[in-house]
C-alpha cells in the first residue's frame, strides 16, 4: 500500500518518571522528556535551584533553530525503576521548563528509544575481547 504524504504518522513523545538529588540529599521527583537527539540532560531552573546544584562548567549548545546558547554544565544523582546513577546535566535557564532526558543518560543505563513503541528498551551492549 503506497503511503501519502498526508499518512504519515507524527513521532510520538516520550516521558519517564525519575527522581533527581543533589548535593544536599533532597530528592524531587521530575517528569522528563526522553529526547534521544539532546546529548545532555537537562533539568528546569525551578528544580537545579532547590536541590542547590551548584554549576560546574558553561557549555555553548545550538538549538534547534540554529540559535548557540551557552547554559552551566554539573552533574546529578538520578533514580529510575531501571536503577540509578550520576548524570551530566545542562542547568536550565529560567523558562527551560521541560526536564528531558539526553543520549548520554540513556547510554549510561544500557538504554536506547524505540520510537515505534516510544518505549525505551535494552541497548544491545557490545564487549570487545582481544585474544
């Protein structure tokens, strides 16, 4: 069956329910959008702020628009069903409203996104062995 242009189905979205904690020990739970094509994480302003994550470096970032724009670069302890681990995270300006969850994250705990199931799924981890 030949498919139209006017077929096509729209990418679906994504988002997963994690619990993000900083320096202090406190924990918020945040809903992050899982964003396969970002290579950081990124948390909103409203929630790097009161788990007083403190920036680490500034990274410049293009946008998907073109636009560069530098944001503070630090890290975070991250909890999933699937486990828990340190990330990188990008500290988002006020008005970064949305948490997403970038490839580094995702590679970090084995995982890619299947977009066809807009599910994330066991990455096919591959281990080199020299004789």
């Amino acid at each position: 069956m030949k498919q139209e242009p006017g077929d096509l189905q729209r990418v679906g979205i994504t988002y997963v329910e994690g619990s993000v904690s900083g320096p202090t020990g406190e924990t918020m739970k945040v809903n992050f959008l899982v964003d396969s094509g970002a290579k950081y994480s990124l948390l909103p302003h409203v929630v790097w702020t009161r788990l007083e994550i403190v920036p680490k470096r500034r990274e410049r970032f293009q946008l998907a628009d073109g636009t560069i724009v530098g944001r503070p670069v630090s890290e975070c302890r991250v909890e999933f069903s699937w486990g828990d681990g340190h990330t990188p995270v990008i500290l988002g300006d006020p008005g970064d409203e949305i948490a997403l969850l970038g490839a580094v994250t995702l590679e970090e705990f084995g995982l890619v996104l299947d977009p066809l199931r807009r599910s994330l799924q066991k990455a096919r981890l591959l281990l080199m062995r020299i004789a």
